[in-house]
C-alpha cells in the first residue's frame, strides 16, 4: 500500500540550520515525555523498531536507548540535511543500533519487518494519515505495537495573560492552518488509528509548563515564531515589525516576568496500539 507522494504537505518548518537548531531545543523538553510514551507502549530490549520522519533522530535515539545493543532501530526521513545530521550524532554517541533511510514515507518498504513503529509530529503534516498508518502496519509483525506523539495546540494560554506569548501562539496556530497542517492532530489520533484500521489506541497527555524563569518553555514555541516568521509575513498574519525576531523571546520573557504570568504549552499526546 503506497501513499502518493503529492498527499503530503510541505514541511511548512522547512530543514534550514535554524530549524535543525529549534529541534534540538524542542527536544530537549519533549524527549522526557515521548520517552515514557515509548516506555508505556511497550518498547524495550532487543526491539527492531522503525521510526518514521526521524529528522535530526531525537525519537531514534530514544528508542535506540530502549532496545539496547540487541535491538535496532531504523529512521526513516526524506530530508538528507537532516539524515546527514542525524548520521552524525549517532555517531557521536556511539549508537551502533541506529541506521537511517532517505524516502519518501510512501515509498517504505523493507526486507524484514518490524516489533513496533514510531513517529512523533508525523502525521500533522498529513492530509489524511490513515493511508500512512495503513502501510506502516503493513512493515510490523502481528502483536507488533504502533505508537504515536503528536501535539494538539487548542489548550495554549498564559496566566496571567501574557498577550505577546499569546500573541505568537495564535500566528503559529494560523499559519499551519493555511498551510495545511492540523494542529490538533494528537486529539484525533483516536478515531484516525480507527479509522486506518488499527485497534483503539491507549492514550496520554502532558504539557510543558513554566514561567518567566523557565526560559526553555519560552523557547518552545517563540522558536517556531521565528522560523515561521516569513511565513506568516507573506501570509498577512503579522507583519515584521509585529513579530520582531530579534526581540521576542526577550519581550515574551519580560512580560511574563512583569505580569508574573505562567504559559502552558501545546498538548503533548501519544497513543499506541498493537497491530
């Protein structure tokens, strides 16, 4: 089963070394949190497990970690920038278990099967996700399971209102609107694992939460702002001098700290069943 290749969307974010960089920081909160979706999903010692959209390879690294020098772990990404990169830290860590694969996420196919599929902000950049799933449950084995981690950015806020935080949530949540990316897709991922077939998904939900002095929470998603940032000019979301790259995180940062305020993050979601 192969999804065309033209029912992906662009990846709005693109692959530019500022994007590399805002992954690597994003990973740095989120990868706690996809770990225990990981862990609570099954996987562990001596796994073969395929990661799909591995990017910089922050997922398979963590799964790498939980199967151990036994196991193996194959990420799979269309992007050769951020393949060569993720080459390059696995070699760095010393992680012998992990190979990676330029393709498209249509164009999978391999000689052996897999004990459980990965993915994390996958399936949002996809206008229908049931196709991939479908094929991705093609390339496991029976009783192999398929877990999921995918954001749904409805809960954002601040506390006291921060209105330059919230501000740039809702320009980021627009701007992936009109370029077809579903921001919400980790609330849907119960009725889209049904709807490719699959069995009704056990799920969980965390979110980062910080104040002015918790400067990586401000990052996580000022970041996307400022990769963002011609988009959403081009786009007439915001203009340049509204969005001000160069100062946002810093006028977020002194906000909150004047209004003493609390942001919450997107809605970290993930949801696993066997196939």
């Amino acid at each position: 089963m192969v999804m065309p290749d033209h029912e992906a969307n662009a990846y709005v974010l693109g692959h530019s070394d500022r994007e590399l960089e805002r992954l690597r920081r994003q990973a740095q909160l989120i990868d706690p949190i996809t770990r225990q979706f990981l862990i609570e999903a099954g996987i562990g010692p001596g796994m073969r497990v395929l990661d799909i959209g591995s990017g910089a390879g922050d997922v398979a690294f963590l799964a790498a970690n939980l199967v151990g020098p036994t196991g193996q772990v194959v990420g799979v990404d269309r992007s050769a920038a951020a393949l060569a990169l993720a080459r390059i830290r696995a070699e760095r860590q010393s992680l012998a278990n992990v190979t990676f694969v330029e393709s498209e996420l249509s164009a999978m196919g391999f000689d052996q099967p897999f004990d459980a599929a990965t993915g994390r902000y996958v399936l949002c950049f996809l206008p229908d996700p049931a196709p991939l799933l479908r094929l991705i449950a093609s390339l496991v084995r029976p009783g192999s399971v398929i877990v999921f981690h995918e954001p749904d950015r409805e809960q954002m806020r601040s506390y006291p209102p921060a209105p330059i935080y919230d501000r740039a949530c809702q320009w980021n949540s627009e701007t992936y609107r009109r370029t077809g990316v579903d921001a919400r897709t980790g609330i849907k991922l119960y009725s889209k694992f049904l709807e490719a077939g699959l069995s009704a998904p056990t799920m969980r939900m965390h979110a980062i939460i910080g104040g002015a002095n918790a400067l990586d929470e401000v990052h996580l998603d000022a970041d996307q702002t400022i990769v963002l940032a011609a988009e959403i000019e081009r786009l007439g979301i915001a203009t340049k001098d509204e969005i001000g790259v160069e100062t946002l995180v810093e006028r977020i940062t002194q906000e909150m700290a004047a209004n003493q305020s609390v942001i919450i993050g997107r809605a970290e979601i993930g949801a696993w069943s066997r196939v």
